[in-house]
C-alpha cells in the first residue's frame, strides 16, 4: 500500500474498535437507531481514503476475511454487479456509493466490512489493504477552474472542466448603470468557510431486507423519510427494491440541521449488504467520519459591491460567487435554484436593482452545499448583505443603525417584490430594530464606546437586520428531484372525540408533537393533550418532503390547519343533523356548534364525533376524517434585528460577546416557549461559525477540523445570556399567518457579531475580519496595529 501524505491515525482513519469502551461508541438510551436490536443482526463498518485524490490500484480484503465473525467485505466492484456503485443527489448530480477506480476526498468510503459485531467489523477495517496511486489534488475552487486545472469528473461524457454550474438573477445591464451613476461604490471580499452540522447523533441506519416478503425496512436518521423511500427505490428499483416494498422509518433523532437531508453512502451499502446477506445490518458512523466524510455546509467565496448615494440612500448591489461543492454537487437545493435562495441577498433594503452571479465547483473535497440550519444558502446571503451595509456605513462615517433605517423596505410598501425577483410577504423592519436599540440601549452603548477607546479599550457594537425566507415552497417554483415540495397532514378523529395526526415532516427536536397538537386544538377545540402525533414512518404518514428550512410550520403546520377545517366543515353537517337545523343557522365557536340566538343547542365536537361513527345523515359518508396536502401560495419572510456588543482582549485577541438582544418576527406565535428555544438554539449555532467553527484543508486535501479536538464547538462557557424579543407581522396568504423561526437565528446572528468585532476595530483603519473570528486573527490584526499587549 502506497505511503499517505498524512497517517491514518492522524487523519482519523484508523480505529481499533478491540477495547470496547472506546469513547466514540458509547450509547445512549431511547428510541434512537444506535438503539435498535433485531434479531441476527450484523454491524457494518467502512474503510476510508487516507488521500483526497488517488487512484485505486488494488483491495486486499483477505486478511481481513479471516478475522473470526467478519462475513464479508463489499467494494465497489461488489456494488457494481448490480449497478448500485453510484447513486443520484438531490440536486440531480452523480455520487459514488463505493468507488471503482479512484477516491476523491479524504475520508471518502471504499470498502465495507461486515461483521457479527461493531468491534470485529472495526478490526476488518484495519485489516482490509488498499494500494492507492496518489493522483494532483485540486482543493482552491479558483485553481480548479484554471484551464490547466486537472479534471475531477472524469466519470461525466464530455466534461472539460471543474464547473458544475452558473446561476444568476438580476438585471446586469441596470445594474451596472445604476453603479455608473452613484456617488458611492463599496467593495468587499468575504469567505464564509466550510463547517458542519455537528449534531448530536451521527448518521446511521439499520437496514432489514425480510426475503420472504421481499420487503425492506430501513430505521434510519433521516429528515425527509419519503424522499429517502423515493431515492432509495430510483437507485434499487431495478433490482426488485420498488418503492412498495419500501419502509423508511426514522425514530427519535438527536439533531438534523440539514445535514440529515441527504441519502449518504453508508445508508445504501447498509441496504445492499442486507439484500444480499439476508440479515439485518447496522451502521453508524463515529464522530471523525461524520465530521469528516459528511453533512458539509457553507464554502463561499463571495465578492460583493454595493452603491449609494451621498446621503447613504442605497442604489445597487453586485455579488459575485464561487461556490465550492467538493467532488459532489449533493446539496439538498430546490432545482431550479442550484445556488439555493441566495437571491435573497437584497435583504431588508429597498434596493431598486441588483444581479448576483454564483458559479458552482467541483474541488477533491467530500460533497458539500448542505442547508445547515438555513433555508438554503440564506445564510450566506444574509452575511453578505449585512457586512457590505457596515462596509459602507463607515465609508460614509454614519451610524450603521441610521443606514439600515434609511434603507428598509416601508411597511406600507408590503407585499415587496425584490430587485431579485422576490415577493415578500410583509414586514416591518424599522419596529424591529428600533426595539432591540431600545432594549440594548444603542445611545448610552454609543457613548460608553466613546468613553473605552479614549481610554484604549476595544468594545464594538454590531447590528444585523436580516430577512430570511423559509417555508419551501410552492409547486410553481420548488421541487427536489421531481419531486413538489408540498406537505401534509392525515387527521381522523376518534368516536370518543380524540384525535390522531399524521404528518410528512419529521421531527428532529423542533416540538412538533406539542405544535401540531396546539394547531389542531385551535381549529377544532379538541384538548391538545388528546391530539397524537405521529411522523417518520412512510407506512403510515402521507407523503410529505420532511423537515429542513423553516418548513414544517409553514407548509405541514398549515396542511394540519386545513384538514382541521376540513372535518370542522363535515361535522358542521353532522351538527346540523342532530339539532336539525339548517348548516347555515350554526355558529361556531371552539368545540361546538350552536343554533344562532339559542346557544343552549349546541353540540360539542366530542359529540358530533361519536355522531359521525353512530348517527350521520343518511347518504353522508362515516367517519370524521381528512387529507390536506398544502401547496403554499408564496413562501413566508420572517425578520428580525439583531445587536451583539463585544469587548476584546487586546492581550489574547479574544472576543467576548458581553450582550446580545435579538428581536425576531416569525409572525403569529403558536407557542412561545418553543419558539423561544428555537431561538436560543439557533443564537449558539450562529455564534459557533462566527468565532470558533471552520474545517479547511491543505494543499494535499489533508483536513483539519475533523475531530472534536479542532473542530470547536461553543460551550455554555462561551454562550452569552441571550436577550430575546418579539414582533409579530403576520404573513397574509399563510392560513393562521404563521411564518416559520427555526433558522433565523443562525441566520442572523453571525454578521451580527462579525459587524461587532469590526466595529471595535474601525477605528484602527480595520473594515473586514474573515469568520471565524478567532483569537489568533484578531491579536495579529492588534499586533500589525501596534495595540497588542
């Protein structure tokens, strides 16, 4: 076996699994895959590439099929037998399950052993040699589109180049006059650096193919469970795995953010060990190949320009980006939009003409492109917009609050269609920040600043007042894979008057069981309590394309509203049976109907349930049952406005984030405890990128970041008191106006602090400070400056 650049060890790649109290395998306790036992199960584990871009000479597996319990050991030759070595994505590129010929990031899978247990299985992993021939990597999406650059697709007809795709919106030839006219033009480079979801619970599955039925049941981590049946029957069905005799379910899972959208290839080699074997087989990754192999976000390197006049009244905004997709395009992007919704890029500023460009790559790095905890690229969107608005506040030496003040869209201007082709529902941006200002106390932070850089100290202040866009999406414009992203909810009611819920989304901690129930429970004044939800299982939840950008309120929540109203409209029909009346003489008011001017007849919803099982109108079909599938006529804006306040330590470089108040917009409120700890959830996730998180590699595709000893995550020591608060503009086309808060947030808060710690270096001449902001960065930045101490 060739030498590596980096040994396995280092890289994690090597795992002796023989002491079983190895860390990276302890288990929890609770309806989670690690905790599922079936019957004559086997355990799966994966060799991995030590070279991010190599040649596969030869797989030894002979030594390792000697190892007492290790059953067999699958490559991607084994796969392509039956034409499974390579696998649609979600944007409609190719992936490789297990390769053939040649590896193309570190970590990549290129074998798998099984075995009767996770130890023995780790062993054969060790034991299995691979003979690589060490190929030019490519990781800088600027050289790999050089025209010297080596092609990395060599599996695609034709292919001459790096790049994947080129999107746009806008209009360039309006956009640049409107540049050629301003009297002010700012630029700025900005890169917002590869990171990962990090969850909880890594990726796994456990797959159970019953030869006598020949049907399959897979309990998997999975975010949209019906899409995953879709693709697993689009890649398997020729070899008798059609959709019917599919079974996704996904129990409990501890974290998704997006990066348990994708199909990975653990999940399909999982599968087709159990087809060919006949026994269930599990696999779950440890931490180092979930954070190194997998679930991968962000990688951005945007150019943006923004004009103005005089005054500060903004004009035009012009974005150029280069969007690094590592050796996949397997982000989980609606298809017409390959960047995502980065046109949402115009953010909460009426802007009369813009155009933004994003050309996609292929680099030697594992795919990449995920929604981690953003409504697909609106992250990257929103940290670009708000930093260029503090770019050219301090161009123009005004307050960056009275410059987004001056620039918001009016509320009166609501619904706003964007220079980038948006409508935005509604919003009103000015009473969002002005009640964090107030909160935060902007005028006397103002001058205590004044007062500390007199005195040498270094405190800024940095605002972000972000628009997201969430709820995806209408027929009209989204789909993934084909396939609309509408959702749905089952509803029956019981003849006792209890209900039960069934939904296409999948919970990942969001709350959705007290959620939906409080949604049905207001359209029908059934108890909450006596609301059962049920998601995750495709055998019994109608089809919906699961939980991820802010969606599941706006789009299932919505679906559960109506099919609420739909039985509410059917037991208005069985009420009027029983009171004998016409439907028309009825009022309604939470959890019974009643004659109008005699409210004392009346017949409650329990009633009428056990009506609709015993005594409906003859002719009228039994039962009190419904099916909404929600095809929302827009998607949902909410906003917010967001103030960090921080202080450096001009000794160690290091950012303290002293305050944070954060003002959200998600419209009308179900229940604000859990929209609450959404927020404070989101506010951690968007403070990790902006200080501590970032994988990168070097030159020989070697990572770094990929264990938990560099990859840093904050901690309740590094978390500040959040301050949170509320306005409420609901949506006008949603059907309780609801808008959807999980990933503002995240959103929102990164630019937030970034602007913060600029703010506190402006003065030194200093405009753009790449995240994450790290200590190191900053003490350098104090060096140069002459401040550090």
């Amino acid at each position: 076996m060739s030498e590596p650049r980096t040994s396995p060890e280092v890289c994690g790649m090597g795992h002796s699994m023989k002491r079983k109290e190895d860390p990276r395998f302890i288990r929890g306790k609770g309806n989670y895959v690690d905790d599922i036992q079936l019957p004559g199960m086997l355990h799966m584990d994966i060799v991995r590439s030590p070279f991010a871009h190599a040649k596969i000479k030869s797989i030894d597996a002979s030594k390792a099929l000697k190892i007492p319990g290790v059953l067999a050991v699958i490559t991607g030759e084994t796969l392509a037998k039956y034409n499974l070595h390579w696998m649609p994505t979600l944007m409609s590129d190719t992936q490789m399950v297990l390769p053939t010929e040649k590896v193309m990031y570190q970590a990549q899978e290129v074998a798998a052993v099984i075995a009767t247990d996770r130890y023995v299985a780790a062993d054969g992993v060790e034991a299995v040699e691979v003979d690589y021939e060490p190929l030019p990597v490519v990781v800088d999406p600027f050289k790999a589109l050089a025209p010297d650059a080596p092609v990395l697709r060599t599996d695609k007809k034709d292919k001459k180049d790096n790049r994947i795709f080129h999107w746009q919106a806008g209009d360039r030839a309006a956009t640049d006059k409107a540049f050629a006219e301003s009297d002010v033009v700012v630029k700025q480079d900005m890169y917002i650096p590869r990171i990962h979801v990090a969850s909880i619970e890594t990726c796994g599955c456990v797959a159970d193919f019953d030869r006598v039925s020949g049907k399959l049941t897979v309990y998997m981590t999975t975010q949209a469970p019906h899409a995953v049946r879709t693709v697993f029957a689009l890649v398997a069905g020729h070899v008798g795995l059609s959709e019917e005799k599919i079974r996704i379910i996904s129990p409990d899972i501890g974290g998704g953010f997006g990066g348990k959208v994708p199909v990975y290839p653990g999940y399909v080699i999982a599968v087709a060990a159990s087809v060919v074997i006949g026994k269930p087989v599990k696999w779950v990754e440890d931490r180092m190949e979930n954070l190194q192999a997998d679930s991968f976000a962000r990688d951005y390197h945007i150019h943006a320009e923004l004009a103005a006049k005089k005054d500060g009244t903004m004009t035009a905004l012009r974005i150029k980006t280069l969007a690094d997709h590592g050796y996949a395009d397997a982000a989980a992007n609606p298809s017409k939009f390959p960047a995502g919704l980065f046109s949402i890029c115009t953010g909460s500023y009426a802007l009369k003409h813009a155009f933004a460009e994003v050309d996609g790559v292929y680099t030697n790095k594992p795919p990449g492109g995920i929604a981690y905890r953003c409504s697909f690229r609106v992250t990257e969107a929103v940290h670009c917009i708000e930093r260029i608005t503090d770019v050219l506040a301090q161009e123009l030496k005004m307050d960056p609050a009275e410059l987004r003040l001056k620039n918001f869209i009016p509320p009166e201007k609501f619904p706003w269609k964007s220079a980038l082709g948006w409508e935005y529902d509604s919003g009103n941006y000015p009473a969002a920040l002005r009640k964090a200002m107030e909160i935060v106390g902007y005028e006397a932070l103002r001058k205590e600043q004044a007062e500390k850089r007199a005195r040498g100290e270094l405190m800024g202040i940095g605002i972000s007042s972000f628009t997201e866009i969430v709820g995806a999406g209408p027929s009209k414009q989204f789909d993934i894979l084909g396939l609309k992203m509408f959702d749905s909810c089952e509803l029956r009611i019981h003849p006792t008057g209890k209900a039960l819920a069934r939904f296409g989304t999948k919970s990942q901690g969001q709350g959705h069981e007290t959620t939906y129930a409080q949604i049905i429970a207001e359209e029908l004044g059934i108890p909450a309590a006596q609301v059962q939800v049920e998601e995750g299982d495709t055998d019994t939840a109608p089809y919906g394309l699961g939980t991820y950008a802010s969606r599941s309120t706006p789009t299932a929540g919505a679906a559960g509203s109506l099919a609420a109203r739909k039985v509410r409209e059917k037991a208005k029909q069985i009420a009027a049976h029983l009171l004998e009346c016409s439907p028309d003489d009825l009022v309604w008011e939470p959890g019974k109907f009643s004659v109008k001017g005699a409210p004392s007849r009346s017949k409650t919803i329990q009633e009428i349930a056990l009506a609709a099982y015993t005594n409906h109108p003859q002719g009228m079909e039994a039962g009190l049952e419904a099916v909404s599938y929600y095809d929302p006529p827009n998607l949902t804006f909410p906003f917010g406005s967001y103030i960090a306040v921080v202080d450096i330590d001009r000794g160690t470089g290091q950012v303290k984030v002293r305050r944070f108040v954060a003002v959200d917009d998600c419209g009308n409120i179900i229940n604000p405890m859990i929209v609450d700890g959404q927020i404070h959830g989101g506010l951690a996730m968007g403070l990790a990128p902006a200080l501590l998180e970032e994988i990168s590699y070097d030159d020989e595709g070697n990572i770094t970041g990929g264990s938990f000893m560099d990859y840093l995550l904050p901690t309740a020591v590094e978390t500040p008191s959040w301050e949170t608060a509320k306005t409420v503009t609901p949506s006008p086309h949603h059907p309780f106006g609801a808008k959807g808060v999980g990933e503002s947030a995240t959103v929102g808060a990164p630019p937030a602090i970034a602007n913060a710690v600029v703010d506190a270096l402006a003065h030194l001449g200093v405009r753009h400070v790449e995240i994450p902001i790290t200590p190191e960065k900053v003490w350098r930045l104090l060096k140069e400056k002459g401040l550090a101490e």
